[in-house]
C-alpha cells in the first residue's frame, strides 16, 4: 500500500530530532562531550558504595573497563619493555574520592628486591599537574607544565626487608646498631627505602629525570596477584594535595596514561610497556553495583531509548529517501 | 644522538661520554704500589668497619684486595667486561704506541673503543653487565692461588708460576660510568675534589650504575633498595675530620694500610681532567713524572684515578692489558728508582695527613746495589712534606732509622 510521501515524512523527521535530542540531553547529562571523545575515554561512575583498595571489591563488577593497549618505551634512554602488551582499567568514585584499578596478565609474581639480580613488578598511572600550563609531554612532564605519578610496587607492598631476615641461615657476627641513620637511604627520606611508605608512593616529574616525592604521599593502594594476573586499585581524595599534583572534577575529564614494569623481564625505569594518553572522566551517575540508584537506570534507559530511536529513524529516513 | 666529545687524556684522544666537560678544580687521585701488598686486608676492614656495616651491606665491600689472574670481586668482573668489549669490537681493542705525548698522550693512543662508544646509546650508555647476588659472595676467591708451581722456583723479569694483589676501590674517575649511566641523574661528581657520589634521597635502586661501572664499585642495598659506593672518606678529604684541624686527611683505607701501599692525594686539575703542572706534588710526580704508577684498564674510558705500581715478577702481555702499554717503562723505572723516585716512595704511610708538596734534602751515599744488571748508587736522602698551606708535616729518611734497645729491658718483650 502506497502512503502519500508528505504525509509519511513529518513524523520520521520529527522522530529523528526527538531521538537526538533525548541522546544529546543525557550524554550532557552524564558529563560525556561527544566532540571531545577522541581518545579512548575510561568513566569513572559514582560508586553507591566504598569500594576501597581491595581489588576484589564487588563495587568493580559493573564498571566499565577500557582496554588500554601498551607499547615499548621508545622516546629516552632506557628504551625497552612491551612484554605487557594490554591492561585493563577501571574506575570509580565514591564520596569525595577517586578509585583506579588496573589489571594485568604477568606470568611471574615478581615481588622480591632482595638479590641485585631482582626487579620488582610495578604499575603506575600519570596525570597533569593541577599547575600544568598545557598538556604535558606524556613523557614525563616538562618544566613547565609537571605530571602527577602514582606508582605501585609489589616488593614495596611485600615489605621491606634486611638480608638477615630472608637469608635465616646466614650468619652475622654483630650489627654495631639498627638505627635508621645507617639505613642511608632511609634516613634521607628517600620513600622507596622507607619501610612504612606502603605498597604506593605519591610522585611528580617535570621532565625525565626528575622523579621526586611529592610533599603529600596522598595515594593509597593495593594489589593482589591470582591466576597470572596482577589487579591493583589506587585510591586518592579528588583534590590534590598541592598544584603539583592532579585535581578531578565531576563532569570533567582529564589526561591519562599507564605504565606497567615486569620484574622478570628486568624492568625498571624507562624499562617499561606504557599507554598513550588517554581521558580519564568523571560523571555524577552510578552505573555500578547490585543496588545503582534509579537516576542511573533513567539515564541508561533514555539513552538505549534514543539510540534505537535515532537508529531507526535514520535507517527509515535513509530507505525512505531511496525509494523516492 | 650525537654525544658530547670530552678528552681523555689516559687514552691520548677524544671519546664520547654522554655529558660536556663540568667544572673540576681538584681531583681525589691515589697510587697504590701493588709489589709491597700482603693482602692483609687491613685496608678492607679498616672500609668496612666505617662505613658497611649495617643490615643489607653485608656483601659490600666498597675496598676490597683479591688475588690475580684469578680472583676477582664480584667474581670475573674484569674478564667479563674485557669480553663484552672484544665481542662489541672484535680485534680492535689495541693501542697505537707510536701516537705518544708526554702530556697529552703519555702512553700512546687508544685505537679501539670504549664502554662509552660500544653502547647503543637507547638501552644503555654503557656497555656493561649486571653481576647476580652469587657473584658478590666471594670477595676473597682465589687468594694466593698462582697460575702454576714451578719446581725449579721463579726468577725475575717473569715468574714462572705467578700472582699479585690488586687493591681495589672506587677510582672517582673522571669520565664515571655510573654517573653517565643513571637516568635519574642522581650521581654527581664533585668539582672540588671530583669524589663522586650516589644521592641517596633520589637513587630509587634501577642498577644502571651497578651494570655500567666496569670496576663494579657500585653496589647494591637490598635494605634500602638503593645502590651506595665508595665515598672517598669525604669527610677527612674534606679536613672535617677532629684529629688533623682542618687539614685534609687520607681515607681510611689508605691510612690502615700497613704494608705503607698507598699514598693518597688531591691534585689540580682542568676541565677534561688533565694535570696542572704541580711538579712538588708527590702523586703528580708519580704519575706524570716517573710515570711510574699507572691507570687501571684505562681502555674502559672512565679516567679512573687510581694509579698502579706495576708488579715486577707478573707477565707483561697480562699487565699490558690490565694497565696499558706504560707497563714496561713503569717497572724499569720502579725496578731501578731514581733518587727523586725513591725519596717520594717513602712518603707513602708516613702521615695520615694530605701531602700537598714536597722536598729532597740530598743526603750522603750510602752504598751501592745492583739490580737486574744496573749497578745504582744509594744516598740517604731526607724527604719532607708539606700540608695544604705549605707547613711541614712530615719528615722521612730513605734509610729507615735503626733504634737499638737497651739490653735490660725485657718485660713484656717478644
């Protein structure tokens, strides 16, 4: 049956704004700038409840995870890595704070720094400095424009220990003292030699080089290794603890990369698999957990409603226009 | 990427390294004269008992005196380095011992390359290696073995069935692998005595300089998962130490040292990290002069700043490769001393203080001696030495003065 074409086309056209319309409003919304998503984009959802830094925390089932692909370290002495081809990223907030967790595929649980031989396993995540005047050089920042790093160790969260305590069977005559002083790098507040710094440091660069301790070591985290893979969340308040460090907005996005080391295949330093830049945003809806909140169903519902419609009508549109 | 060129006057040529020439003044330079050691470890203990002794330095010995051709802490560092470098360049490691200045090229020129110039430059600066845990475990390996037992005994040039001591510490050199090795910069070389240094606050542990240094001086501190070195004693260099006032004061590896091996110093030097002329300086005499003491494996490139006596019983084509070609021209001129030779070889152990200069007295002959075919005067010459600001500190005689004791006393006697 044929239908008169200026009767038919009102409401397929009408259709096809209200579909975008509806996608646009909610995509505004959830704080997602579609012209700025260039980059692969991990969302960070509000969680509905803590998700701490147990990686095995049930808040993660339903985050979003971005695939983030990792290469060689290629651009400064030492070049190498890229024995981790991919890691998988989350991210969540609750409260006031911000929870990243990555996972990888890493034959070798590779925690111990005990023999000169040893390098740890180790993950890191870096951000622009809140005082950044551009975008800096994923590189490591440059001096005018620093990054935030936190970094994971696994021989830091296995502990720090002497010799003594892991060869039992050594024998030592006498240690004339135990004191902090004679743990040189301790006591020059070095926080990789400190036995209390925990299994995260709080780190800032402007350029390679010039890795240093932030003032605030403000950056919690933890990793478990099970089955060949390694998970490990950090955790840190939205607000930085000073302009060299990042700062994260709800409704904002934000520079990202990965860095990951493999202990066994002797990384450390630029020795690493890294990501590219990628977007880091923040949306005030839960998307996440057995119990999100209605207001995260209402905009996941009226999204899924405006895409099938805008599809649809598109399409309809399209055949429409064929035929005629 | 095109790297900086710095002369290396040890080699008689430019070379690359990865940073431009810095502002040196003073250098913390050393001889050690490896025919009177009895490797008593002294010197060893004296390190230790100052500066390694606590929990996670248990297998650092930042001095350390082993047995060659054999012995070697860690295990095989010489031969290993001397292995990757032949590898990197195969048959091109000689010298050109026609290309000779007596300042700029004092034992020739080196045709082939350094740790620095054999590296690719991306993953690494140096040309190196990364010796394990076990390797560290045997600082003493090898003591006293000799390369064979002749049952017809040994006579000089060269023993038939041989070994020496090498006394080994960090040579501060002035071209340092590890310093060019770390990418964190976080080891300096200090202009006014050029003692170099690991910053502990910002070392976080990568090994780099563990791997690069070719004398393997870098170490490892699994207790605070960051390397240390050799400090040079920098407090008594630096005269901070109670008992000189002030004065710059030997190390303590050089002051224990009761075979009277060693004798350390600073001497002035320009920005590549060649000597000013100091002639009244006894290591510049040494070195510059008599050009009786000599770089260890100065093929390596680093300028290393300790310098050796030649032993004058081991093979030379071996010591040829562990100190250059200024190996024969330095046991002829140790084996028959001058008399200037001879007076500053016994300022060696005769104050813990800095000798900054000196001065022969002649004294009478007293005798005559014939050494490998040379028949040589002897005078009891009087030798003194000066401090940092020109005073005497210090007064020698070449024959050591004999102390009868009375006949009476016998308590407590041996």
């Amino acid at each position: 049956m044929r239908i008169p074409t200026v009767i038919r086309r009102r409401p397929i056209t009408a259709g096809v704004a209200l579909a975008v319309l509806l996608t646009a409003g909610v995509l505004q919304f959830v704080g997602v700038n579609p012209a700025a998503s260039q980059s692969a984009t991990l969302t960070a959802f509000e969680s509905s409840t803590d998700p701490g830094t147990d990686p095995a925390s049930p808040a993660w089932k339903k985050a979003p995870v971005l695939q983030a692909p990792l290469s060689f370290q290629g651009a400064t002495y030492p070049t190498g890595g890229g024995s981790i081809p991919t890691v998988s990223a989350q991210a969540l907030h609750f409260q006031d704070r911000l929870y990243i967790r990555l996972q990888w595929d890493d034959a070798t649980k590779d925690d111990t720094t005990t023999k000169v031989e040893n390098f740890s396993d180790a993950a890191a995540i870096e951000f622009p400095a809140v005082s950044a005047a551009t975008v800096p050089s994923i590189c490591m920042g440059q001096a005018s424009s620093g990054v935030n790093i936190w970094q994971w160790r696994a021989d830091s969260q296995a502990g720090l220990k002497d010799p003594a305590d892991v060869y039992t069977n050594a024998l030592v005559d006498m240690y004339p003292s135990k004191d902090a002083i004679f743990y040189t790098a301790r006591a020059a507040g070095n926080p990789y030699a400190d036995p209390n710094q925990g299994p995260t440091q709080t780190l800032v660069a402007q350029a390679f080089g010039t890795l240093a301790k932030a003032n605030v070591q403000d950056v919690k985290g933890d990793g478990v290794y099970a089955d060949g893979k390694w998970a490990v969340v950090f955790e840190r308040q939205l607000t930085g603890g000073d302009v060299d460090q990042a700062t994260f907005t709800n409704g904002k996005s934000t520079d990202m990369a990965f860095a990951v080391w493999n202990g066994s295949e002797g990384d450390r330093n630029g020795k690493k698999s890294v990501s590219q830049f990628l977007k880091l945003s923040l949306v005030g809806v839960s998307l996440t957990g057995e119990e999100s909140s209605p207001a995260g169903w209402i905009a996941a519902a009226a999204l899924l409603v405006g895409f099938v419609g805008l599809g649809v009508g598109l399409g309809w549109y399209g055949y429409r226009e064929s035929k005629r | 990427m095109a790297l900086p060129k710095v002369y290396n006057w040890q080699l008689g040529r430019e070379m690359d390294y990865r940073f431009a020439n810095g502002p040196a003044k003073r250098q913390f330079a050393a001889v050690f004269n490896t025919n009177r050691c009895i490797a008593c470890q002294t010197c060893t203990m004296a390190c230790k008992s100052t500066w390694t002794f606590s929990p996670g330095q248990e297998l650092m010995w930042w001095n350390n005196v082993e047995t060659k051709p054999y012995g070697g802490y860690p295990a095989h560092w010489d031969v290993n380095i001397l292995e990757l470098q032949e590898k990197a360049n195969p048959g091109g490691q000689v010298w050109d011992a026609t290309k000779k200045d007596p300042k700029n090229a004092p034992y020739g020129t080196f045709a082939g390359k350094t740790i620095f110039e054999t590296a690719d430059g991306l993953t690494n600066m140096v040309t190196g290696y990364l010796p394990p845990e076990e390797d560290w475990k045997a600082p003493n390996i090898y003591e006293d073995t000799a390369t064979a037992f002749s049952k017809t005994g040994v006579s000089l040039p060269e023993h038939a069935g041989w070994f020496f001591y090498l006394q080994r510490i960090c040579n501060h050199c002035s071209y340092p692998a590890c310093l060019a090795a770390c990418p964190r910069n976080a080891i300096y070389k200090r202009a006014e005595d050029g003692i170099v240094l690991i910053d502990q606050s910002r070392c976080r542990g990568y090994r780099k300089c563990v791997e690069a240094c070719p004398y393997k001086k870098s170490m490892y501190r699994p207790s605070t998962r960051t390397s240390e070195k050799c400090i040079a004693c920098y407090p008594r260099v630096e005269g901070t130490d109670p008992l000189t006032k002030g004065l710059p004061m030997e190390t303590r590896c050089m002051t224990a040292c009761i075979g009277k091996i060693r004798l350390q110093g600073l001497v002035s030097v320009d920005a590549n990290g060649q000597w000013f002329e100091d002639r009244q300086n006894p290591l510049y005499y040494l070195v510059q002069v008599a050009k009786v003491a000599l770089p260890l494996y100065p093929q390596f490139g680093t300028q290393p700043n300790v310098y050796y006596i030649p032993p004058r019983w081991a093979p030379r084509d071996y010591l040829r490769q562990m100190f250059g070609p200024g190996v024969d021209d330095a046991i002829a001129a140790y084996t028959n001393p001058s008399r200037e030779t001879l007076g500053v070889l016994q300022l060696f152990r005769a104050t813990q203080k800095i000798i900054f200069s000196y001065k022969i007295q002649p004294g009478p002959k007293t005798g005559e001696i014939n050494v490998a075919g040379k028949v040589r005067e002897l005078f009891n010459d009087t030798v003194i030495g000066f401090d940092s600001n020109g005073n005497e500190i210090v007064r020698v005689t070449v024959d050591e003065p004999l102390i009868e004791r009375p006949a009476q006393v016998t308590m407590n006697t041996i």
